[in-house]
C-alpha cells in the first residue's frame, strides 16, 4: 500500500497569502479547518498533504497545484525489518561507536535495500548512514542520506527524528564550516522541541549540540551551561548512555581549556576518563589522559607525571582504529613535541594533520594555526605557506573567530616567538 503526500512550498504558501490579502484566519475558515494547521503549513512544522488537501487550497488562493507543490515523497507501508530494528538500536550503535567499528557498521547498514522497508524503517537507514558516513569522512554521502532522512521524518510528521537528523546535519555543516547554517539547523531543532511527547532525550541533544557549534564558535560563555544541561539530563534517564555521558564530559573539558580554566577542565577530563573506562571506550579513554598531560604541562607539574598520562594516552590509543575526522590527539602531541624541543616528530604531526585535515575547513583553519606557531617557534626548521595562513585567515573571519584571528595576525606579525610566548599565546 502506497501513501503519497505532496510538500508544500511553505515561503510561495505564506506570499500568496499575502499578495491575496488573506488573513490566516480566514484562509483557514475558507478550507474548514483550523488556523493552528495554516501556521504549521507556513512554518514548516507539517509540510506535506494529501493531494486532495493541496488541490483546495490551490483552488482557494486561484492558483494550480503545482505552483505550491516543493516536492513528494511516497509513504511506504511494509512489515517491520526486525533485523535492522535491533542493529539501530542505541545500545547497539553504543557499542560501534565505542569500538569506531564504523567502516564495518556501514557494510551492515548498506546490505539492507531501502525499497523493501517501511518509511520509517527507511528514515531510520538513511540517518544511520548518514552519519556513520559523516564519521568517516565521506560527506556528501552524509549530506544526501541526512536530507533523504529528513524529507521523510516530514512527511511522517516525527518531531522526535526530526531533531534528531537536523542536529546531525548540523555537525555535519559544523565541521564542514558552514558556521552559520550549523546554527539555523540547531535553531530548527528548537520549534519542534514542544511537539515531542517525551522531550528530555530530544532537549539533551539539542543542547549539547548547540553547545559544540557554539563552542566551535569560540562562544564559551554560551557552551558551557548548554553542555552541562545536557549532562544533568543525561544522568536523569532511565538507562545512563555511558558514551554519551563520557563524550559530552570531554567537550565540556575542551571548553574549559580554551578558557584556561586548568582546574575544571582536569575534573571534566577525570570524569570523562572514569567514564569512558567504565563504557570501554578506549579513544575516549586515551583522550583523557592526553589533556591531562597537556594541563600538567600548562600547570608546570612535575615532568614524570607529564609523561605518565602521555605513556597511558599512547598505549590506549594503539588499541583504536585511524579516525577519518580530526583527533584531539595529534593536537595534544603537537604540544608535547614542540615543548619538548623534539623538532622533527611536531613538525610530521603538523604537515600530516594539514594534510588529513583538508576535508573539515574548521580542523584544517586549527592545523594551519598550530603550524605557525610551530613555524614562530622555530623558525629555522619551519614555515608555513603564505596561501594556507590566507584560508585560515579567510575562515576565521568569515565565521567572526576573534581568539583565533587575533592569534593568527599576532603570529604573522613577529619573526619568531619564545616559549613563554608560545605557552601564554596558544589556542587550543
């Protein structure tokens, strides 16, 4: 059985409204139903009809149909595929996404054939892709199974899925560099808050992925308690999401290090390390111990317990799998090298993560600022290309990242720095 609703164009919807004088409550008593359905139809909350429903308004504004018509997506009725039911669920995505088993869980999700799924089922698949292949890198196949997701959780009206792809596309749009559309998808998220039965979930993720695009955004005043929301939600479910908990702690510390706040930001990564050793998970475990290394060092700690954490860090790490997105390691080990005077390892860490980097704008802008602090640092062993610091440049401006521009235009205005300078100027 085959269900097909047509989208409206909700911007073509709200201007013939206004170029026919029409009042939306009199639109709505001219179609006999309510004016709470004419304002989800212009706002976007319900976007797709019946034919039928779309053939009387058409009718009603003096127009066709198909000068209202965006697009179709036909609802599919099927019996419920158990076998991808149980791989979709979270406790099993916690369990690939502990292990960054993701090239494997993408095989699985692929030997499915979206044509003999239910809607749902289908929505569910294209999100699934959709963000494992975000997770290895491969973003315009992300981007195409995100909004495939997206057009049917509309259709299906379910605000609960509806958030929970917009907040994925907007990660997604976050690394990319797209800033600013980032926001507007997080933003999106927020009206279809009140429409969700049970909303704590929804709301947790919501807040913790407005908390990292504006932590991105250098805006930690308005990260910080977003993100911490997020984590008091989190411990309130009925079944605790260890990885969720350890990866939203981690962000947390990554916020307080950029303000230099060493004291909270070693207890966000002491919890993130408890945690992720409770949920196995190993990467999460091994970053941990990274920046407690890198706070030892900004808090002149005693050299031997530097080198314990960076010991411990190593060794959990040789457990993972290569990520196909920024590591937080590499950065961290940077530092490490570049204090240490260890010239030759920084200086490979800097060029490969340029290199790995080129796919996500907001990691590649970082890498080429941690290259030029190398670069000052050690001038006779390193510099940086005037063509990269100009993207860098670009990025930062275009998404108004004044801790970072300042760093930048500050860097490129002196011949060398010392390594104080290096301690009190750098931006993690």
């Amino acid at each position: 059985m085959t269900t097909e609703l047509i989208e409206i164009d909700s911007y073509v919807l709200g201007q013939m409204l206004d170029k026919k004088n029409l009042s939306r409550q009199d639109f709505a008593d001219k179609l006999g139903i309510s004016t709470k359905t004419i304002q989800r139809w212009i706002n976007g909350t319900v976007r797709r009809v019946r034919p039928d429903t779309l053939g009387r308004i058409a009718h009603t504004l003096e127009i066709t149909p198909d000068q209202l018509c965006k697009s179709s997506v036909p609802i599919e009725m099927r019996p419920i595929n158990r076998a991808l039911e149980e791989i979709c669920k979270d406790s099993f995505l916690c369990r690939i996404r502990v292990t960054d088993e993701y090239s494997s869980y993408l095989k699985l999700l692929k030997s499915f054939s979206p044509n003999e799924l239910c809607s749902a089922q289908r929505m569910t698949l294209y999100t699934h892709i959709g963000f494992t292949s975000f997770y290895l890198g491969k973003n315009r196949a992300s981007r195409m199974y995100l909004d495939e997701a997206l057009k049917i959780a509309y259709s299906l009206n379910m605000p609960t899925k509806i958030i929970s792809i917009l907040s994925w596309s907007a990660l997604r749009e976050d690394f990319c560099g797209n800033r600013h559309e980032a926001l507007s998808l997080v933003e999106r998220c927020e009206d279809y808050l009140k429409y969700t039965n049970d909303c704590s979930k929804s709301r947790a993720e919501y807040l913790f992925r407005k908390g990292h695009v504006l932590y991105h955004g250098e805006q930690f005043a308005e990260a910080i308690p977003l993100i911490r929301d997020s984590i008091l939600i989190e411990y309130k479910q009925p079944q605790q999401n260890l990885f969720a908990l350890g990866m939203k702690y981690f962000h947390l510390s990554e916020c307080y290090l950029r303000t230099r706040d060493f004291a909270k930001a070693k207890a966000a990564l002491s919890k993130t390390a408890r945690i992720a050793e409770k949920a196995g998970w190993v990467r999460g475990h091994a970053y941990s111990y990274f920046g407690l290394g890198i706070i030892g060092i900004f808090e002149k700690s005693d050299c031997q317990s530097v080198r314990a954490s960076f010991a411990k860090a190593r060794m959990l790490r040789s457990y993972t799998t290569s990520e196909k997105i920024n590591t937080k390691a590499e950065q961290r080990e940077f530092i490490y090298f570049a204090i240490k005077g260890q010239t030759n390892e920084a200086r490979n860490l800097i060029l490969n993560n340029i290199r790995f980097n080129r796919r996500f704008i907001h990691f590649f802008a970082s890498s080429i600022l941690d290259g030029l602090f190398f670069a000052k640092l050690f001038p006779e062993s390193f510099s940086m290309r005037p063509s990269l610091i100009e993207r860098a440049t670009d990025y930062f401006e275009k998404n108004n990242l004044q801790r970072s521009l300042n760093a930048l235009k500050l860097l490129n205005s002196k011949e060398r720095i010392s390594m104080a300078e290096f301690l009190e100027l750098y931006v993690f």
